[in-house]
C-alpha cells in the first residue's frame, strides 16, 4: 500500500511512471514496469533505451534492462541520449519499442520512464492502459535462462539523428546565424556541439555540462526560465536567436535578438505560420490549453486547429485518426511540437532548426516575426493538491462561470469573446493548472480570482 505521503511524489498514469526517487518512485516500480512493458511488446524484439543524466538514472537503467531482457528482450542501450534520438533511433532499427528515462522539466530528484511503441511515438491511450493493466496484474510473460535477452551499446545515434535533420534543414545556410542555447546541463549540448563540428554552426552553449543532481536552474521551458539567464546575454553576446531546453531536449523555449524573452506558448504558433503553406496538410492538434493565436494563425493560411485534451496521449489518439498527409503539426503550448517529416515525434532540435529556416527564409529577425502577430497574454499557475475535492471544485467553478461557453473535454475551459480560462488536475505532478488567457493585456482580474477558488478547494 502506498503511503499518501508517498502519492504525493509517484504519479502512475496513461502517462507513464513519474516521481521523485526513494520517496515516491523506488526500484521495484522500475522493475514491475520494465517487465510489463517487455510483456507488452511482441515477443523477441528489441527495445531501445536511454536516458537524461540525473544521477538516479543509472539504477533505474539497471532495473529498467533486469525487466526486459528476463521477458526475452534484446536491448539497445544509447547512454545518456536525447529523447528525440531515442525515437528516431527506434524507427531506423526496426525495434519493438523503447524507453526513456528522464523526467523532462522536472527537477533532478524527480525520474520517470516514457514508453515508445514501434513507430517511435508515444503510446496511444488504448495501448497505455494495456500498459497499466498488465502492470497492476503482474503477469509477466518472463523466458527461461536460455532466452533471456542481451544488451548493445549504440554509440552513434546522435550522428544518425544529425543525419535525419539534415535532410530536412539547409545547415549550410544556417550556418550565418549565431545561435545562444541554454542546455540546462541536460542532452542537448550531445547534439549542438556536434553539430558544430560537423557543420559549422555556431551554437554557443550555456549551462552544457551534462549534470545529474545540480541544475544551473529548473528545467522548465518557461518564459521565466528564459528570463533568468538566457534572455540577459542576448545582446552583450550579439545572437540572432535564444533557445532553451528541457533536459531530454524534446520541450524549447526561446528569446529574441533584442533581449526578450518568449512565451512557450509562441513556439507552436511560430512553427503553424512556417509549416501551414509549406506542408500538403491544414490541421493543427492542439490541447485546449493552448493559445487562442493559433486559431489565428491558422485561419491566415486556410487551415483549422483540432483542440484535443491535455497530454501526450490525446494528441498521439487524434493523430491516428487523420491521415498523416492531412496535418501540418501537433504540439502543446509547453514547447513540445510534432511535425510530420519527423513522424510525430516531439522534437524540441528540430523545432529550432525549424525557427532558424523560418528567419533564414523570410529576412526577419525573431522580434520581427512575433511583432506581425496580434497581442495574446496568457497567465499560468499552479496550486498543490493535497484533497480529493476537484468535482466538487469544477462544478462551483461552471456554476459561478455559467455566462460563458463550457468545455469539460479535460477538467473545465470556459471560454468569452477574446477571453479563456482552463482549470484541470496535472496529469504528472500533485498540482491543479490554472490558464486564463486574454487578447490585449493579461487577464489579472480573472487569474487571481480563480487561483483564490482553487486554493479554497484543492
């Protein structure tokens, strides 16, 4: 039985295992896991891993390979790799699957396992929940002595990443701009300084030692991550473009050549406006946590937004019921966008590159692009949830709200004439969200009043 103590700091979920290590997440989750994940998988093929440079990665690796190779895995093991590489490296072996192991944006005693299926992407909410009930029945499909799987290092998936990308980027051409990038001590660094090596780019990396237990700060692609150290050295430095990254690179955030630090929520937008009349296809998946600007954006190159609930699942279960040719991007409003000549896989690097061609192509500078787009300002909070009343919270809130248009796709967005709010239950930590966003000035009033009503209830 798991402590409410311990609850607090494990979330077990269509998401995957998330949780601060010892405290919440301990190694026989790990261990249970990897072996309902190797259950899972059809039999004898291989998976791939890697992981972020927390310093608990190492254990949960040794616990995450214990479980696969005894259900008769072969394992390719990356090291500390990027997740996007993990991804991509699982299409270009034919692998059964893979696994990351890495907690993104939080911070360094936090860890967590991400599950891939065939394609490299996540796993869609049918398949998370077989997932979940294997693993909560603990029947393993475990092999005798005589099959159990082996493990091969790969050492050159950054390389083949780096190949990936530069099919679909000029290098050459981006070469002229000089880009600042915050790695938050985390992969990306692994990809950047080998992109400048072999291509000539000038990245200049902060923050790039890779680190397990002391983050030079959270690794939240916020504007206020941004704000703290990157968005200062823009000028003095004299970069064309800022960026930011979560610590398994598939989340950015960005800063203008003017010092101005950028909304996460702009990097999904920016992307819609560069791919819309480059790609066959007009839809935009987006969670409804999402800037309204999209809607925008999308409208200016005839396309149309599909608003999905938030979480990786949701968007990873809309994309599968288009065809691929039909959409342009999938993303959220944390930094983390899909496009589809990566397959769909949530790609922070290439979501760079995907900027710098946008200024490269049009003769602007980042400020530039963002000043054509009307004015949205969005707010964002958290309140932590320490009660089991949010039904009754959600219902006090569309009562008091009523004069506006209800959605309750994922806890509760009610929406006026250029004006929004969300309020729903985090999906990977013990927290309530709060978004209000307003076209104009930020919507204060509004924020505060909901943060009050939640904090009465949560």
């Amino acid at each position: 039985m798991i402590s409410p103590q311990a609850a607090k700091s494990l979330r077990i979920s269509h998401v995957g295992l998330r949780g601060v290590v010892g405290s919440g997440l301990t190694a026989s989750h790990v261990l249970d896991f990897a072996a309902a994940f190797g259950t899972f998988l059809e039999p004898g093929g291989a998976v791939v891993i890697g992981r972020d440079p927390r310093a608990s990665g190492v254990m949960i690796r040794e616990g995450l390979l214990a479980g696969l190779l005894a259900c008769g895995h072969d394992v390719i093991d990356l090291g500390i790799a990027p997740t996007p590489v993990i991804q991509h490296s699982i299409r270009r072996r034919d692998a059964a699957g893979g696994v990351s192991i890495g907690a993104s944006h939080n911070s360094a005693e936090w860890n967590a396992l991400k599950f891939f299926g065939r394609e490299g992407t996540y796993l869609s909410t049918a398949e998370a929940g077989e997932l979940l009930d294997i693993y909560h029945l603990k029947k393993f499909a475990f092999v005798e002595w005589t099959k159990i799987g082996r493990v091969t290092p790969e050492t050159r998936a950054i390389d083949r990443y780096l190949d990936d990308l530069a099919v679909n980027y000029d290098f050459p051409a981006l070469r002229k701009f000089r880009v600042l990038v915050d790695c938050c001590n985390g992969t990306s660094s692994l990809i950047l300084r080998r992109a400048n090596e072999r291509f000539g780019t000038e990245f200049i990396l902060m923050n790039e030692k890779i680190e397990g237990v002391s983050f030079a700060h959270e690794p939240s692609t916020t504007r206020d991550a941004v704000a703290l150290q990157l968005a200062p050295l823009m000028k003095p430095l004299r970069a064309d473009a800022g960026f930011l990254f979560d610590v398994d690179s598939d989340r950015v955030a960005l800063a203008a050549e003017d010092g101005t630090p950028v909304s996460e929520e702009m990097v999904l937008p920016l992307l819609a406006d560069y791919l819309l009349p480059r790609a066959p296809g007009k839809l935009i998946i987006a969670n409804i946590s999402s800037t309204a600007l999209l809607e925008e954006i999308a409208a200016r190159h005839g396309g149309k937004v599909v608003r999905v609930p938030v979480g990786r699942q949701a968007a990873i279960d809309a994309l599968s019921t288009y065809r691929p040719e039909q959409i342009a991007l999938a993303g959220e409003g944390t930094g983390a966008v899909m496009m589809p000549q990566f397959r769909f896989v949530y790609d922070g690097i290439a979501s760079m590159f995907a900027v710098l061609s946008m200024l490269h192509e049009s003769g602007r500078t980042l400020s530039q692009v963002l000043g054509s787009y009307p004015k949205y300002s969005l707010l964002k909070g958290q309140v932590p949830l320490v009660t089991q009343r949010i039904p009754a919270l959600l219902m006090d809130l569309r009562e008091r709200y009523s004069d506006g248009r209800v959605n309750v796709l994922d806890g509760l967005r009610v929406d006026w004439p250029g004006r929004w709010f969300h309020v729903r239950v985090s999906q990977t930590e013990p927290i309530v969200r709060v978004i209000c966003e307003q076209q104009g000035d930020p919507p204060k009033e509004l924020f505060e009043a909901l943060l009050e009503e939640v904090r009465s209830f949560a």
